[in-house]
C-alpha cells in the first residue's frame, strides 16, 4: 500500500504513518524535537527526515548530518536560506512541525503582574512563538506539493487559550501563543482554497520534561509530567488522525480540541 495518489482526498481516518512517503521537516532539536524525529524515524520509515536547529545539533544515527539544517525563524534572511538549501536538495514536504519556542532566556521570565512587563520581552516572545510559525510557513509553502496531502504543525500552549485562562500572569507568553493560533487559524483558511489538501493544525503537548518547562515543573504530579518520547507519540498520534477537513484546529495531546 502507498501513500494516496497525487490530487486524491486524504482518507476519513488520517493517513497511515507507516506508508506515508516523502520528506518530513522538524523545526528545532530541543527535547520534543529529537523525540519527534526518533519517532517518525520508526513509525513512518517512508519519510525522508529534515530537521533544523538554531544551535548545533547532532541527531546521531537518525539522519546524516547533512540534513540538519541552520534556522533561526526571528530572521527572514535565515528562513529564506533554509528554504532555498531544501529547495536545492529537491525537498518536497508532506510533514512541518515546528517545535521553536521560547518561554524563559537569562533574565527574560513568564511576568507574574503587570509591573513585570517590559517590551524588549515582548518583542522577543513575539518573534518566537508568533511570528516565526508563520514566516516559517510563508517561507516553505513553495516546497509544499500543490497536489497531494500535507500537514503542518506548530507546538502552542494551553495557557495560549483565552477562554481557559483562569489565572493571568504570563502575559508576553500567553498572548504570543494566543496571536500564533489567530495567524495559523488565518492560514489554515488561505490554504483551504489554494492547498485544498493541506492540514494545518496547533499542538498542545502537556507539560513535557524538556528545558523550556524545567523551572516550572516542580507542583506538577509526576503521571502528568511526559517524556519528550512519549509526547512526541502522543503528537504524532494527533497528527496522524487529520485530515484537510480538520484544518485549523488547536488541539491537545490526547486529540481534544482547546477553546481559542
């Protein structure tokens, strides 16, 4: 079995990992990132993997060194460099997820009041975890099949939610997260009438072992704290269930939808 002729509807079901067939592309190689990669390595053996990293990176024996790929996505110029190396190695993506993200860096902290915030912060917060999933996106979409399914994925939050917002406080991480779901949600619609085949969906991951959530992890019980390996599962699972029809959702790991 195959993966479905070019220009047939995706499957009711999502497709089948295990005969999906093409290049995959991971954004960042931070914990969920590796994980993610490990994964698609077992589980979808007919996707030629791509990652991408704004620091070295070595992803040991799951690709050649040659595929991992410099990216900082707060800079047009390095996004246009990435796309133009993939575009060069005839990359023609069925899978993006972009993991990127930032939270805390040095003297930049989730705000706890209003006194906290500062700009620069802001703006950094921003350029990460709102404007960069969608560049990233404007600066792919010339590999992406025009004919054919494809899906693209970013990690947000559920603190990103403003109808879940309970408790305030992280304002610069919240709101980013927040504007990247309005800009993939936008997206996704472009995409229905000109990649009419393209899924594009928004990833809670849950509270994962991974450096972003390091300093905040310590009240949270250990049966709801993943490993990266085992988010990376839960994701892909998600993923794996899409279809063009579900475009535009904003979901947990478990596959149930957030309220914007």
């Amino acid at each position: 079995m195959s993966m479905p002729a070019e220009g047939a509807p995706a499957p009711e079901g999502g497709l089948d990992l295990a005969h999906w067939q093409g290049d995959a592309l991971v954004v960042g190689c931070g914990g969920i990132g590796m994980a993610l990669l490990q994964a698609l390595s077992q589980r979808a053996p007919g996707l030629r993997l791509w990652a991408t990293s704004r620091r070295e990176c070595s992803p040991g024996r799951l690709m050649p060194p040659g595929r991992v790929l410099p990216l900082d996505i707060t800079d047009d110029t390095s996004l246009s460099a990435c796309a133009r190396q993939l575009q060069a190695e005839d990359v023609r993506l069925r899978l993006v997820i972009n993991t990127a993200g930032l939270l805390h860096d040095g003297g930049l902290r989730p705000e706890k009041r209003l006194q906290q915030l500062e700009r620069v912060s802001l703006e950094r917060l921003f350029s990460v975890n709102a404007y960069g999933p969608v560049l990233l996106a404007r600066a792919l979409e010339p590999l992406l099949p025009r004919r054919g399914p494809v899906h693209f994925a970013s990690l947000s939050a559920r603190v990103g939610s403003i109808g879940d917002n309970r408790l305030g406080g992280w304002y610069g991480y919240r709101a980013a997260k927040a504007a990247q779901n309005q800009l993939l949600r936008c997206l996704a619609l472009e995409w229905e009438r000109r990649l009419p085949q393209a899924c594009v969906t928004l990833l809670h991951p849950g509270t994962t072992a991974t450096a972003l959530s390091a300093p905040f992890r310590s009240s949270v019980p250990a049966e709801r704290l993943f490993s990266p390996e085992r988010a990376a599962n839960h994701l892909i699972d998600v993923l794996a269930a899409q279809t063009p029809a579900h475009s535009g959702r904003f979901l947990a790991w478990d596959g149930t939808s957030i309220p914007w």
